[in-house]
C-alpha cells in the first residue's frame, strides 16, 4: 500500500482504521471494508489498508491514493486506546513475515531444485482476519498452500510438524498440515498445488489464488462434493446390474467416475492431492 492517502487525515494511513469506509475523489465509487471488492475479489472483512498494492478503484481505475474518508466508525474507539495495534498494520505484518520467510528459503535452499517454477516468485494472497486469525494463500515457485496464522493473542509455537487437522468452511471440510518456522512461528497450510509447473506466469498463479480465497467462501461448493456418495452409490448399481452381461468388457470403464474433492473445487479444479507443505 502507499505510506499515505491523500485527502486521509492529512495523508497518515496510520491513523485510518480498519473500519474506514473510503471514497475515490474522482469518480465517488466508495469502498466499505464490510463489503470488500467483488470485482477484485476481495473478501468482506478486509480494511483499506490491507488491500493489494496494485487495487485500483473498479469504476475508474484510480489509485488507492486518489481515495479519501467518507466514514471511519473505528477511528474514536482507535484514538481512546493509545498503544495499541491497529488490526491492519498487524496483519500486514504478520503477512510479511510469512513471505518473508519463504523468500528465505527460495533463495536459500529451493533454486536448484528440481521441477521449481522459476518464473513465479514468493506472493501472499487475499491475506484477511477469519475469526481473528490471518487467513490467505501463498504462491511460491514450487507450492500453492492456503495458510492459517495464529491470532494475535495466540501462541503456536507448540505445533507439532507434520500433525494433520481438518478445518471446516463454509465450503467444506479441508484437511491442514501443521508445521513452525523460526519467523513466521507456528502456522496451519493446506495443499492447493505442488509443484507449479502447470502455471505459465505470476499473474496466472495468483489469479487462481484470489479465486480460492472466494470460492473457500461458497456454501454451494459444500453442496457439489456432498453428492460424492451419490453419484458412486448409484454408478455402482449399474455395474453390478450390467455384470452378467459384460464380464468381458470390465477394465476402466467400470470405474465410478470421480468425484472432486472440495480442495479441487475451490481451486477451480487444477488442485492435485499433492502433500501439503
């Protein structure tokens, strides 16, 4: 984001809340952080401030700069509690710690691996609080993992590497494998894609990436999946009842077709069930 917004507080995004309801100066689109951006898909729950550097207003492209106050609901309860962190800036920071932990080991220890995308670099994406825990998806060269911080007043250096847990969303149940990293701390990640080497550029995978932060969202997504045993119950009634007469003819074909999982589903389908990370 940039360091301030003109027309804002005399410039200090600092003292702008989360809450902060703002205005383009040039065509009057507003956004409301209860709203997000369905254009951008920017989830409900995000402040201005934690926007993507490159958000531009969706009605005349103007840059977050060019927006002012139009309403900051937070900004009285903010200044009656000198000291304390306002919920963006805590995020952002927690988000560059995470990238910046995984720049690290880019550099550090998976160049010279084999089948690394190397076009793609270290991105987060769509990071937002989900029941005040940092929430987004992380593309690097070789991983795309949807990631679960700790909140602020929680403590997860205590995760035990490797430990799975499932954790559910309005679009289902995802299974999440937990690890501790020395900058980022304790952290949850789910396997989206590993390696990457179906994504042709950064602005593909991260593309994808913003879609999963929405389709993560979706209670209809639970209701696709939830026909699993459906369409395998009935798919298996028709090969026991044509079994007499085709014994012959068994191979693949007399599969149940498959079922996405919801992993798939909220990837839009090109996630594998690759271990996570």
């Amino acid at each position: 984001m940039s360091a301030g917004f003109e027309g804002s507080y005399g410039g200090r995004a600092d003292r702008i809340s989360s809450a902060a309801v703002m205005e383009c100066k040039i065509c009057w689109t507003v956004y409301d952080p209860a709203l997000g951006d369905e254009f951008r898909q920017i989830l409900p729950g995000t402040p201005f401030t934690a926007l993507p550097e490159d958000w531009t207003c969706p009605t005349c492209d103007a840059p977050a700069a060019q927006f002012m106050v139009r309403d900051d609901p937070g900004a009285a309860d903010a200044a009656s509690r000198p000291g304390a962190r306002d919920a963006a800036s805590w995020l952002a920071g927690r988000v560059a710690a995470l990238e910046a932990e995984f720049r690290e080991i880019w550099h550090g220890k998976m160049r010279d691996v084999p089948l690394v995308n190397a076009s793609l670099h270290v991105e987060a994406v769509g990071f937002a609080l989900y029941d005040g825990r940092p929430l987004g998806v992380l593309v690097a060269p070789w991983f795309m993992n949807l990631f679960l911080l700790p909140a602020e007043d929680e403590d997860w250096s205590d995760l035990t590497p490797g430990a799975k847990e499932v954790l559910d969303f309005p679009s289902g149940s995802y299974e999440f494998i937990h690890n501790v990293r020395p900058m980022v701390g304790g952290y949850k990640a789910c396997s989206l894609f590993s390696p990457m080497t179906d994504f042709a550029s950064q602005l593909q995978a991260v593309d994808v990436a913003r879609a999963v932060t929405v389709e993560l969202f979706k209670a209809e997504n639970l209701e696709e999946t939830d026909r699993a045993a459906e369409i395998r119950s009935t798919r298996e009634a028709e090969l026991a009842a044509a079994e007499p007469a085709c014994e012959a003819e068994e191979g693949a074909a007399d599969e149940a077709p498959a079922v996405p999982t919801r992993r798939a589903v909220i990837s839009g389908g090109l996630a594998t069930e690759a271990p996570g990370e």
